[in-house]
C-alpha cells in the first residue's frame, strides 16, 4: 500500500490540472477565426513547457533529496529512470526548439504543415483520452489512492498532450 498523498502534492496536482484546462480553454476561446498566430501559441507553449520542466526538476529532487512533502520516485513513473530521464531531457530540448521558433515566429516549426498539425492533433485527442481512460483504471484499482495517488504521470501526460494540442492547432489552421 501506498503512502497517502500530501497536502502539497495535491495543491501542486490541482494548480497543474487547472493551470493546464484554463490555458487550453483560453487558447481555444481566443485564438480567433482563421490561422493561428505563432505568438499567441508560443505562450501558451512555453507555459506546458514550463509545466513540464518542474515536474522532472520535481523528480531529480525525488531521487536526489527524498523531500517528505513529495511522493516517492514510484509513484511517478513506471519506466526505470535510468531510461526515462534522458528522454525526457529530449523531450524539454525538443520543446524549447519549438518554443523558441514560435515565440521568434521563424524557423522549422512554424513552416505550416497542415497535414502535420492534423495528425499531431489527432495523436493529442488519443493522448488525453487513453491518459483519462489510465486514471479510471487506476482509481478503480487503488480505492485506497483515489483522487491523488499515482496521479503525477497522468497529469503531467496532459500537459504534453495540450502542448501537442496547442502545436497541432497552429499548423492544422493554416
């Protein structure tokens, strides 16, 4: 059995949670008719990116500190970190590539694509719903967690699903 989650945990869970559905019900509200201007989707880029980069500094803390107010390294994630570090390291480079085209609205990744963003749209929708159908799964399992337990990587899924959503948006309207 799992140590209950603490208070801090969860704050951070829901501030995550609802900095993320606000951002993506903002970009969604207000990008307008027509194409979507790289500026506006570098914000809300940039933001997911930020998101992300502190869940990883979140979990080096973890394996480095072992801070009583966040959870232990199993509950956030299920590949072994020897591997799962260096591809997310990937995945903040990548992202501060993409990040830094749009907020400069120059270079490889705001050369519209629509096909591209089609897909990548579809891939964020399949993203977000298999990480909605994981934490079902995963509350039905372990009542004794239900709400917070285990929930680090799914929330964090979200986010780069809605940096894809944002991505995939941009280069869809064009």
């Amino acid at each position: 059995m799992e140590a209950p989650t603490s208070a801090p945990t969860k704050v951070a869970l829901l501030a995550t949670t609802g900095l993320t559905v606000a951002a993506v019900v903002t970009f969604v509200a207000r990008r307008g008719p027509g194409a979507v201007d790289a500026g506006f989707a570098a914000w809300f880029l940039c933001l997911f990116s930020g998101l992300f980069l502190l869940r990883v500094a979140g979990q080096v803390l973890v394996r480095t500190s072992r801070p009583a107010w966040l959870p232990s390294t199993e509950q956030w994630n299920l590949t072994p970190y020897r591997l799962l570090l260096p591809t997310q390291l990937l995945f903040i480079a990548l992202m501060a590539w993409i990040d830094v085209d749009f907020a400069r609205d120059s270079g490889f990744w705001v050369d519209a694509r629509p096909a591209f963003g089609r897909a990548v749209l579809w891939f964020a929708y399949a993203y977000a719903s298999v990480m909605a159908v994981r934490y079902v799964v995963r509350m039905s399992r372990q009542p004794d967690q239900r709400w917070f337990g285990g929930t680090i990587p799914i929330v964090f899924h979200w986010v780069l699903a809605s940096f894809l959503f944002v991505l995939g948006s941009f280069h869809a309207s064009h």
